[in-house]
C-alpha cells in the first residue's frame, strides 16, 4: 500500500518547482556569492508532514490537501476503487463464513439425525432381539440358551424313562416267561397227577374186586 503522506510531499515538493520565477534576460546577472560548501553530513533533508489521521479516509483527506484540482478526480477514483474493492472482499468473506456457519449447522444436524437413528436401530435390535417368557422380556440369546437347555434336560429324561421302560419291559418279558414254564410245569404236573390219580383208583378199584371175590367166597 502506498503512502499518501510520501506522495503529497511530492506533489507539494513539484508546485514549488514550478512556482520558481523565469530569469529576466535584460538584468544584469548578480555576482554569485560565496557559500560556504555544506558537507553531507551537514545536510539537512525535510521531512514531510504526515497525516495526523492513520485511516484511509484521513490519509484521502491529507491528500487532496497536497494535490493539484486536476488529480483530484483521479486520486477519488482510486480510492473509490480501493473502498469497491475492500467492501466486495469483505462481502465475500461475510458470505464465505455466512456458508461455513451454514455447513457447520448443517453438520451437526446431520450428526444429530445420524445419532437419533443409531438409537432407534439400537432399540428397535434390542426388541427384535428380545423375547417375552411367561411376562419376562428376555434376550433371544439367552432365550435360546434356556429353550436348548429344556429340550436337552428333557431329552435326557426321555432316554432315562425309554431306559427305564426297556428294563421294565425286559422285567416283564422275564416274569412272563417264567410264569409260562410254571404254568407248564403245572399242566405237566397236574397231567401225571391226573395219571396218577386215574392210576390209584383202578389199583383200588382192582383190589376192591379182589376183596369182593374174597369175601362172596367165604
């Protein structure tokens, strides 16, 4: 950025320039008097004036104060252009955090929506994966662990019962068996006895005779 104080002293320096009066040919040229030389050190150089007022508007103002009424309309554009330009480029940047504000609101929105639907996914896994047994919500897994274990310990008292029935049953088979062969020992027995029995009585039924005969002879 160029300094407006610097370019006024310029300006100022230039109209004094020109101010100097023509020399008149017609007049006798005075003799030039001896000055002592001035060593560089000696030297003194002017400073020029700087604004009081550090702003763009007082340093515009210091300016015109400095300048010919011609450049004027040109130091005026150019600091119109400069203010056109600073105002644009800070509407852009207004804009541009306007657009940052709106994409940050924009991005928690969305992290909010993205969490209120990874909650109702978590509740609605937590139902799916929920059961109800005799009133009491249980987790399927555990659920399944208890159905598993019912059909395993009821499993295993089917085979001691199906066991127990073949034992049971082999019991059975036996004692039939045994009552079988007692019943046929008895038949045989009761046969022979019958035998016997017919045996003995006509054994008796001969010695009856026999006394029969004995006794009608005597």
């Amino acid at each position: 950025m160029f300094n407006l104080g610097t370019a006024a002293h310029a300006q100022d320096t230039t109209k004094k320039a020109n101010a100097v009066a023509k020399p008149n040919p017609y007049k006798r040229p005075a003799v030039a008097a001896q000055t002592p030389v001035v060593t560089p050190s000696a030297a003194t150089t002017p400073q020029p004036q700087k604004p009081v007022d550090k702003s763009l508007h007082g340093q515009y103002t210091y300016l015109l104060t400095k300048i010919y009424n011609y450049q004027q309309p040109l130091v005026g554009a150019l600091v119109k252009n400069y203010n056109d330009t600073l105002k644009a480029t800070r509407k852009q940047l207004k804009d541009a955090q306007e657009t940052v504000t709106a994409q940050a609101k924009t991005i928690d929105t969305l992290k909010k929506s993205s969490n209120n639907k990874d909650q109702s996914l978590a509740a609605s896994e937590a139902k799916v994966n929920e059961v109800s047994l005799l009133g009491i919500p249980i987790n399927k897994g555990t659920y399944n662990l208890i159905m598993w274990g019912l059909v395993i310990g009821f499993g295993a008292i089917a085979a001691i019962v199906i066991a127990r029935s073949g034992a049971h049953s082999r019991e059975a088979k036996y004692r039939i068996k045994l009552y079988n062969e007692l019943e046929e020992e008895y038949k045989n027995y009761k046969a022979k006895a019958n035998e016997k029995e017919k045996k003995l009585a006509r054994e008796l039924q001969t010695e009856r005779n026999k006394l029969d005969e004995l006794t009608g002879k005597g």
